[in-house]
C-alpha cells in the first residue's frame, strides 16, 4: 500500500504477516531536509503501522486456532470410529472360531 504526505514523503507499508512482521518506509526525496515535525509524524506512523500488523497477526492466528480445533475434533471423531470398527472386528472373530 502506498501514500503520500506532505513535502514529497511517501509512506510504503509491507511485511510479512506469517511472521509477524510489518515494516513503514519513509523516503524523503532532499537529504537530511526533515523537520522535528515530520520526524515525530513518521514515529507515530511506525507505530500505528506496528499495530495495525500486530493486530492482522492475532487475527490470521485466531483463525488458525478455529481451524485446529475443527480439525482436532474431525480426528477425535474419525478415531471413535476406528475404534468401533476395530472392537466389532475382533468381536466377529472371536466368535467366528
């Protein structure tokens, strides 16, 4: 994603969320022409981009977590089943002798 601010700053968001991890970039075209203002700006940006990627994580964990518990319940399911066959099998065949 990317914008622009004031006096030519733009602003890059990227990361990789798998990890985690977020990144804000802020290039200015002049060298070291910056001033307090600007600077105090970008820190909030960094630290709303870090949110808003900290935030993005939980959800894709959370849905990861959902996910898990469907697929731990489907085993716990598919190993009753197993188990029933399993005991009527060696019901038959104890009788079958």
């Amino acid at each position: 994603m990317e914008g622009r601010s004031g006096s030519g700053t733009q602003i890059q968001i990227g990361g990789n969320l798998d990890q985690g991890r977020g990144k804000l970039h802020l290039a200015s075209p002049g060298k070291g022409d910056r001033s307090t203002t600007s600077r105090e700006a970008e820190e909030a940006l960094l630290r709303r981009s870090e949110d808003w990627t900290a935030a993005l994580y939980s959800l894709m964990t959370q849905n990861v977590d959902a996910e898990l518990s469907i697929l731990l319940a489907a085993l716990s399911n598919l190993e009753r089943e197993v188990i029933s066959v399993l005991s009527q099998n060696t019901y038959d065949t104890a009788f079958s002798r």
